[in-house]
C-alpha cells in the first residue's frame, strides 16, 4: 500500500478506535463460557492435529506416532500453530484459549471491515454512526452460535475464519502483498479457501484491482507448496483425509438445507439477506464492485465446500464445520 494511500486513510478516535477491541472482548468472553463448559474434544480430530502437533514440537516432524509419517491431517497451519503455543498442564483447555481468541480476533476484524465500509459510505451530508455499525456487526460475529462452538472444538475453524476476513480487510485497505500472504496462510488453514481466494482475486481484477492477482498467486503457491509434500510422503498429491470422506454417497442439498443455512440467523430472519441484497445494490449505485467480488468468493467456496464430499444430514457439527470458516463473509 502506498504512502498516499495510507495518509488518506481517515484517522479513528473515541469509540471508532476502541470499537474493534471491544467486540474482540465480547467474542473471548463469549468463547470462555463454551471453554468452561467442559474438559474434553467434541471431535476426535482435535486429538489427531494435537498429536502431529505435538511429535512437530518433539522434533519427530508431521508424525502421528514416532517414525509414522503420513498425512493425516488437513491443516499445516493450525498443526504448526498447535506446536508453538504454550499447552501447559491442560492441552485442552489451553487449545480451547487459543480458540477463543481466535474467535475474538475474527470478531476485531469484521468490525474493521464493516467501520471500513461505513467510513467510506459516509458522506459530510450523510454522515454514519460508524462506530455503532463496527460494533454491531464485530458483536453479531463474536454471538454466532456456531463459531462459538467452532472456536473450542480444538480444530482450525476460528484460524481459518480470522485469515477469511483479514484476507478482505487487507484488500479493502489495498494491501495487496499482505492479501497475498493472509491468502496462502488461509490455503494452509483450510485448502478449501483456495477456491475464496482464486475468485476473489478474479473479481477484484474484473473491478479494476489488477494487483488482485497477488492474492490468487500466494493462494496457489501454498497450495502447491502443501500438495508437494503430500506427494512426497505419502505418493498422493492431497491428504490421506480427502480421499476418505470423499467416498460413498450423501445428501448434500439437504444437508446444507438442514444442518447449515437453517442454523445461520442472518439467513433465518430474512432480514439479513435483504440487508445484504440492499448493501450490494448501494455499491453497484456507487460505482464499487469489492463487495460483490467478496459474495462472489463466498458463494463459490461454500459451492465448492458442498459438492466436494459427501454430506449426511444426520451428522451434525462434524461435517457443519467445513462450512464455518465462511460464517462471517456474508
């Protein structure tokens, strides 16, 4: 981002400055009640991402047990973060914390995002509260039931979701050397969000943003990157866990039905898609193309999300959380 650019940033003071820590406060405390709630895992995948997180720090390398070097696993990410973070006398707890202020970092930065789309909006005839939009939506992330509990399952939900937004905070703002890097981070939380970056970045070059393409470009390159190894240990280019859960059969529209957009409030109330709907046509009207490009990258990762495994209406958080990295886009 140039110089120009950044001194042409609106500076924030009173409540604008605090609001994005105050809705990180709200999404910690908030992950604390489900932390206290109880000593153990709701997936046994937390467990596995813990034990090739924990031969990493041994110094045995990606190993579910000693000299077992397999993939296992679908978050190099989240298992190198695993091993650097203090465990204490308690892993589960202590991973449930790191969870929580996960889930409040996501919370910080959707309330950037949205400030940062009222600043813009604003006008001296028509000003915004743009506090009290940063911090409604930053609170309405911090209460969502399903990052809640996302946050404390011990796997990377609440990682990748902070890399989604950052990702669309750092485009906003320009950044786009810092897009591409949040955008390979993000590929490494969750592979999935290849596909978010890959599109968002051709969006934003269709609206004019031709360095966009940096975004896609560190995207694959991490991709790449974590399809090498994979390769190189154990002769598939993907994780030993894709090639499973992609067998046998699902009912994937009822699933996301059922189990996903049924339990989004912001789809539930209706209100929510209309204010969507209303926000993308004051954009079309002003002439910015940035939040379509933003849907345009949800819509194809939660398409891709969908079709890409099979899905059993009778599971219920277990396969709701391939989803919940994409909770706060919309």
């Amino acid at each position: 981002m140039s110089d120009a650019h950044e001194s042409s940033r609106p500076q924030l003071h009173g409540l604008e400055a605090w609001a994005p820590a105050l809705c990180a406060v709200v999404g910690i405390g908030a992950a604390c009640v489900f932390v206290a709630g109880g000593l153990d895992f709701c997936l046994d995948d937390a467990w596995i991402h813990a034990s090739y997180a924990k031969s990493l720090l041994a110094g045995d390398g990606l190993s579910y047990n000693p000299g077992d070097h397999e993939t296992g696993f679908s978050s190099p990410l989240w298992v190198a973060l695993l091993a650097a973070w203090p465990r204490g006398v308690d892993p589960v707890v202590s991973t449930k914390m790191l969870g929580a202020l996960l889930h409040g970092l996501t919370a910080w930065l959707s309330c950037s995002v949205a400030m940062h789309f009222a600043q813009r909006a604003a006008t001296v005839a028509q000003p915004l509260p743009v506090a009290s939009v940063g911090l409604f939506a930053g609170s309405l992330v911090a209460v969502h039931p399903v990052a809640l509990q996302a946050a404390v399952s011990g796997m990377e939900v609440a990682l990748a979701s902070a890399l989604v937004i950052a990702l669309g905070l750092a485009a906003l703002r320009e950044q786009w050397s810092v897009a591409a890097v949040v955008a390979g981070a993000a590929v490494l939380a969750r592979p999935e969000l290849l596909v978010f970056a890959a599109v968002f970045a051709l969006a934003c070059m269709w609206a004019g943003h031709r360095p966009a393409w940096r975004i896609a470009a560190g995207a694959l390159v991490a991709m790449l990157a974590w399809c090498a190894y994979c390769w190189g240990v154990s002769g598939h280019p993907l994780p030993n866990t894709f090639y499973v859960k992609t067998a046998g059969e699902g009912q994937n529209l009822r699933f996301v039905g059922e189990r996903v957009l049924a339990r989004e409030p912001w789809v539930v109330g209706v209100g929510g898609v209309l204010a969507l709907l209303a926000a993308l046509r004051f954009e079309h009207r002003a002439g910015r193309r940035m939040a379509w490009a933003w849907i345009a990258a949800w819509l194809a990762c939660f398409a891709a999300i969908a079709v890409s495994r099979p899905l059993n209406p009778g599971v219920t958080f277990y396969e709701t959380r391939y989803f919940a990295p994409l909770f706060a886009a919309p």
